[in-house]
C-alpha cells in the first residue's frame, strides 16, 4: 500500500469532480427527512456537515454537533445494498402471439456508481453479497453489471455508534481493504483535514490529480491511529462470535426463541435495513389484455408468511421460527453457506427494530443455559 | 407336509419362541383356510380367534352407517391378525375378511388366555410380541389420519 | 455476460407435445424445446421451473424423458394457481421453462447394491427417471424393491408400468393405499408396512424416498429398523422455490438451499435440521 497523504475540504470537492469526470455517479451520504441516508450528491455541500445520528435499540435522532464534521455519524438507515442490488426490478417482459409467446430479458444498464463515505463494515457486507451473488455457479447479471466499476472511498468511523459492533465481527471500525480510497476525517483546533490511503490502482490514479494532496506527516498518521482506537474502544454493542455456530445449532429449541418471539414484530425491518440480507421474491403481472406479461423481482423478507409457503401451507408459521431461521441463519448457517458470517456489526437491525430487539442481547441469552432445561436438584 | 408346530416356529410372530412356550402355544392351534371374499371375523364378535397369516390376504374394514365398507388395513403373509382376544372385554373393533385365498393357522384365543394366566412368563412372551405389532398400527393409524397425501390448502 | 450464456432467470420456450390425464388430480406434459438451447441431460431427481404464461412459475421435477432429444417430461399435480393453468394447456400450448436444478438421486452409488424406492403420492413422479435409470442397467444392481403409497387407488400414478417393471426387470414392486373401498384387491395401511414385505440386503442397500415429509420421517425409522444405516438413505426436501439457483433465500433449510444444495439430500447431511419442528 502506498504511503497515506493528507488532503483538505477543497480537495475533497476535487475528487467529487474528478469522479464525474470519469462518468462516476455519485452517491454519498445526506439528510433527507430527518435521517442521514445515502442518496446521488453532488458536491461537499450535500454531505451533513456539522450532523451526527443518535442510535439506540429502536432509536434514530439526528443531533447537531459541536464541530464541522463531514462525516461524524455512522450509517444510513438504508445500507448500499439498495444501488447494487435493487429492491425492485423487471427481470423479462413476455408478449402473446395467438398461442405463442415470447420472452424478452430487460436490457442491462451499467449506472457506474461512487460510493463516497462508506463504512468498513458496509464493505465487508458488499463482500458477502460478493459472495452470494457473483461468485457461486450462477451470476445475478444486475448485481454484477452494478458491482463491476463501483468506486469506493471509504470513511474510517471517527466516532462508534450506539448499536455498533463491529470490532466484535471482526468488520471495523478502519477499512483494511475492498475500497479505491479511505478517508480519516481528523478535526484538530484550527485544522480540519482527511488522511487518504489507497487501496487500487483506480483510487491512486484519481488521488493523483488532486493539486493539495500532501504526504502525510508521522504526526498525522498517528493522529488517524488514535482516533481509531478510540472508536474500537468505544463499541456501543458486543457479541461474543466464539463456537457461535455450534451453540446456535445446539440451541434450536432453546426457550429463548419463544420469549423473543413475544416481543416480534415480524415487521421485517431488520431484513430491510441489513445490509446482507439478500432474499428476494418474482411476482408476475400481467395487464388487461392477458397478451403481455412480466417478471419483477422484490426484495423478499424471511419475517413474511408467505416466505415459506408450499401447497398445504407455511412451513415457517410462527414469529419463532421465522426469527430463529433468521438468526440462525445470519450468525450460523451463513457460515456454512459461504464461509462467513452474514453479520457485519452495522448495529441497523437493533437500531431500526421497532421494539428494540437487540441480536447481541439474543445471542448473550441463548449461550446462557436453558431455564427449562436445568434440572431440579 | 409341514407340521403344525414348525410352521408357528417359522412363522416371523413367533420367532425364536422358547420350545417350552412353542409347545403350549401349539396345543391351542389348528390350520384354517379362507376363500377370498369369505367373512373371518365381525366388529363386536366375542374375540376368541388370534391368526398367523401364512399365505393370502386379509382386509380390516369399518363400516360406517349407510356407507360402503371402508378398508383401514390389509395384512398379509408373515403377519398377524386379531389382539383382541388378549384384552378385555375381548370384542372384535373391525371386520375381516378374505380378500383372496387365505391360509392361517388359528388359535384359540379362550385356551391361549387360559395357559397365560397359569404362566405369567408366557403372558408377558406374548404381550411382549404383540405390542410392537399394536404399536405399529396405533403409529400407521396416526399417518392416516394425518392425510399426508391429501389437499391440505 | 458473455451473450451467448442464457440467464438462468430468463425461461425458454417449451411447446406441449403431448398431454395425458394420471389420476383425478394431475396430469403429465411432454415438453419439446422451441428454441436452439434445449435440455438434453438431466440427472434423475432434478427439476425444472415451469412458467404458465402470466400466472408463474412452480418448481416441477422432471419425471421422464422421451428417447428423442430435447423432450422431457414433467408429472404435476393440480394444487394452485400455476399447476391449474398448466392444467388448462393442450397439445400445441407453449410454456416457459428453466432448468435443470438441484441435485439427482444416487444412481452410481447403487452399483452392486440392493435399492428400496419409496414413494407416497405424487413423490413417484420425480423416482421414476431414478427407476428408468436403475432399469437401464439392471444387471449393475442387486435387488429392486419399489414401495409405493397413496391415499386412495385413484391417486396411484404409472400403474401402467408396475407389470413391466415386475415382469421383465423383476423389480419387486409393492403398492398400499390409506384406505380403500372394496374393489381394491390390493394392500391398506401406509408406505412403511411395505418395508418388512421386500426383500434386501439392509448392509448393502441405497434407500432413496419421495413423498411428503412426515412419510419420509416414518420411512426412514422402518429402514432404520429394518437394519440400514443413515448414511445409505437419501431424501428428497420440498421448499419454497422462486430462483431456483440459490439468490432468493425462500429454500433455506439450515445450511442448505434446497434448489442447488437439494432438492436430493443425504439422510445423514440433513438429519438435525429434519427433525427440527417449523426449521
């Protein structure tokens, strides 16, 4: 990796210029109806400036900071997977020809996205869905059409949130790789500066034509590094990931799953907002004429009861099982499926949970021996 | 021709069986045969009859009120027919009935009764035998009435 | 994505060659390709998705195949929305198709061993290309036991066959329904009393079993009894199926999707997932 420079304010709007010109859509953070979300921006101007996010167990506020930090908060309620894999699209349209018919894939278009503040913890969930998407036996063409010239610069979390975990998932809080860029947003008394690493070829070649960019100095490298510590010490959630397959597995009738069950929504927003989950459905629709057809494919959700459905009825029908199969399936069977686990520590399924459900709390209860299980002597 | 004794020790029910229990059991036993179509027992009959099938095939029906016959169990070569006759009060629950040649040996179920209560150890061979046998069908029973197969939407 | 790769979420066209009525609730279609990429190997116990124009698409497991190239067959049983409008189409109609997935039966694996088949209702459909297999090569396997259950006689599929099967290839097949009126000669009482009726070798037999998950769950505990050990047993799972290649999650089972990782599975892989209520 090359040395780190350090850029200023002026040269970040540089890189946003920079990037149109290389035909880059940008997508970065802003405040949109009182949230930070990831949405196009333009310039520096778009970004929060000044903002940052309360986050709690079923709590989101946007807080005015003392500082002018560009980016001083964590994520988005809404995580990137919505421009990589659409929550909503046409996979073919089908015409009728008397008793014919013919079936016509929807053309692929290649939107080159920029993702500007993404979070170590949101690359590595953009490598899990690396893995389900592009690099088992089939390919899902959008996912790869969108994936392929995706730029990243990448934040370090100058600050831990309050549902974050990534230190216990091994995620964060500093980005180690999957990014063109990183940015360390470092505020000192008079100086508000970004120390920049690289981490492609296409990130260098960009970095290069920033006219401020300076190397960086020992003092400034050790600044970034401070802060990072900090915010790893700071982690508002812990999970312990140890054996944690084997004790879920183990588990599966444990009576936990029926206290959590009580508290369950089945409202889906912890599917929505991770930013692994990747379950989709096709519905087909038809117009009036019965002559032309489509297939649109949704984001599906493990909570829904027609998740599971087969001729006879749900084979999940209870918010139990419906929240164990999810679980189980992000902390365990994740694992087995693709060498990972499906968790990042992002903290949104605690945060946007409406009743606060918090996995970390479920883990922690589940390792605990099953008070139905202990025997009387 | 086979005596009467080798074919009980042959048969799968009776497997194994003691010689001392073989020889008592023999002394309730004789060979019967059934045409197909022929009735061998009826729901609510005293239950004195306790079968080893041999060869053929018997039909276990209900009869609900004004329907046809419906057909619950078949049984067939190497298995039983009838418990009834071990417990009170010794009533027959379906009716049998030849569905083709059958070939049986046939106990006498008051005689089989008679030699368990003077040896318990004989009662508890036979129980012992039978229960898996009554458990199989309580087990299938439970399938059936599951209706795996049927349209459940 | 090089253009010539067909998207495997796109179907190809199919036209109906061939319709026959099975029993009072299902029917089988013979399918003949309409476009130049055709399916020409399938292994035993895979399936295809099977579109009726405008309505959708339904997981159907192929059950045979005709001896001419690109011509598969599929056995379906009228229980929804989609399987009713393939119901509704005749010869000449066209559907979509994608396919084939999922994992086949172990048809190596059988050599110089005993097989029990055992299927309940419709599960016969996607044995059969297992059976036709077996056939084909009887002299590479021991003893053939096909154990068949169904509701009523007028559920039994391929009936036809059974005298074929028995006579020329000396398969012992054994048939049971749940129950029966009078004119059925046959055997009453469900699949697994068939067990103890057949003949094999319990050391060295392959097991494969087709039908809902309860029957399943007995069948294994009467091979189990009958001496065989898990690892020989082979089962097939039915799930919620959208994608078939393994992106929409609706088919997870534990560890599994039952479209890429199944819809055949190993007894013995699955087993603490199968006997988990609502997994």
């Amino acid at each position: 990796m090359d040395k780190p420079s350090t850029i200023n304010k002026t040269n970040l709007n540089q890189l946003f210029a920079e990037l149109n010109q290389h035909g880059y859509q940008i997508i970065g953070p802003t405040i949109r109806g009182e949230a930070i979300v990831y949405d196009r921006i333009s310039s520096i101007d778009d970004l929060p400036e000044g903002w940052t996010d309360e986050q709690q167990p079923g709590h989101y506020r946007l807080k005015k900071r003392s500082d002018k930090a560009l980016f001083g908060f964590n994520v988005s309620p809404h995580s990137w997977k919505q421009f990589l894999h659409p929550p909503e699209r046409k996979l073919w349209t089908a015409e009728k020809n008397g008793s014919n018919f013919k079936i016509t894939p929807e053309k692929l278009e290649n939107p080159k996205f920029a993702f500007i503040g993404i979070r170590s913890c949101e690359l590595h969930a953009i490598a899990i869905q690396d893995k389900v998407f592009i690099q088992g036996p089939h390919i899902d063409s959008v996912y790869q059409i969108h994936r392929k010239d995706l730029f990243t610069v990448a934040v370090n979390c100058g600050q831990a949130g309050g549902t974050c975990f990534c230190v216990s998932m091994n995620t964060g809080p500093k980005a180690n790789s999957g990014f063109d860029l990183s940015l360390t947003e470092i505020l000192e008394e008079n100086r508000h500066y970004f120390l920049v690493e690289t981490g492609s070829g296409r990130g260098r070649s960009i970095l290069e034509n920033l006219n401020d960019k300076k190397p960086a100095e020992n003092k400034e490298i050790q600044s970034a590094e401070k802060i990072m510590t900090e915010t790893s010490k700071n982690m508002g959630r812990f999970l312990n990931t140890e054996g944690i397959k084997e004790t879920l597995y183990e588990n599966l009738e444990h009576t936990r799953w029926e206290d959590v069950a009580k508290r369950c929504l089945s409202c889906a927003n912890c599917t929505m907002a991770c930013p692994t989950c990747f379950c989709s459905t096709v519905e087909d629709v038809t117009d009036i004429t019965g002559d032309h057809a489509e297939r649109w494919q949704k984001w599906d959700s493990c909570f829904t009861m027609d998740f599971t459905y087969i001729h006879g009825g749900h084979v999940r029908h209870s918010t139990k099982s419906q929240y164990r199969q999810w679980l189980t399936h992000k902390l365990a069977s994740w694992i087995d499926q693709f060498d990972s686990s499906g968790c990042v520590g992002c903290g949104r399924c605690i945060t946007w949970c409406p009743v606060g459900i918090d996995l970390t709390e479920e883990v922690a209860a589940i390792r605990k021996p099953d008070k139905s299980k202990t025997d009387y002597n | 021709m086979k005596s009467l004794q080798s074919i009980i020790e042959n048969h799968p029910f009776f497997k194994g069986l003691e010689p001392r229990f073989l020889e008592l059991v023999t002394g309730c036993a004789s060979n019967v045969r059934f045409e197909a179509g022929q009735p061998i027992f009826r729901q609510g009959d005293e239950a004195n009859q306790f079968y080893l099938i041999r060869q053929g095939k018997v039909a276990l029906e209900v009869c609900p009120p004004n329907c046809e016959p419906i057909v619950v169990q078949t049984t067939s070569d190497g298995e039983i027919l009838g418990w009834a006759w071990i417990v009170p009060p010794y009533h027959y629950h379906c009716d049998a009935i030849a569905t083709e040649l059958t070939r049986a040996i046939q106990f006498d179920g008051q005689c089989l009764r008679k030699k368990c209560q003077e040896d318990h150890s004989l009662g508890y061979t036979m129980l012992s035998r039978l229960l898996p046998v009554i458990g199989q069908t309580m087990e299938a029973t439970q399938l059936q009435l599951t209706d795996v197969y049927g349209n459940r939407s | 994505m090089s253009n010539n790769v067909h998207d495997p979420m796109v179907p190809q066209i199919y036209e109906v060659t061939k319709r026959i009525r099975e029993t009072h609730d299902s029917f089988s279609l013979y399918l003949e390709s309409k476009s130049n990429s055709v399916i020409s190997n399938f292994g035993p116990g895979q399936f295809n998705m099977i579109y009726a124009f405008g309505v959708g698409e339904v997981p159907i497991s192929i059950s045979g195949q005709v001896e001419k190239f690109g011509h598969l067959i599929h056995t379906i049983r009228n229980v929804g929305t989609v399987t009713s409008a393939l119901n509704a189409l005749k010869k000449g109609h066209k559907l979509g198709l994608r396919g084939p997935f999922g994992s086949s039966w172990p048809i190596e694996k059988c050599k110089k061993q005993d097989v029990v088949l055992i299927a309940g209702g419709i599960g016969l459909a996607p044995l059969r290309p297992a059976i036709y297999a077996l056939l084909k090569e009887r002299d590479q396997f021991g003893e053939i036991a096909v154990l068949y259950g169904a509701r009523h006689p007028t559920d039994l599929l391929f009936t036809k066959e059974f005298e074929n099967w028995r006579g020329k290839y000396g398969v012992q097949v054994k048939v049971t329904v749940d129950t029966a009126d009078r004119e059925w000669k046959g055997n009453v009482g469900v699949v697994t009393t068939l067990v103890p009726r057949v003949s094999f070798d319990p050391n060295n037999t392959i097991a494969m079993i087709c039908g809902p998950e309860i029957m399943m769950k007995f069948s294994v505990l009467s091979l189990k009894q009958s001496g065989m050990s898990e690892e020989n047993i082979f089962i097939t799972m039915e799930r919620n199926m959208k994608c078939a290649i393994g992106f929409c999650g609706h088919c997870q089972f534990g560890p599994a999707f039952v479209c890429k990782d199944g819809p055949v599975f190993s007894y013995n892989n699955i087993k603490p997932f199968f006997e988990t209520r609502d997994f």
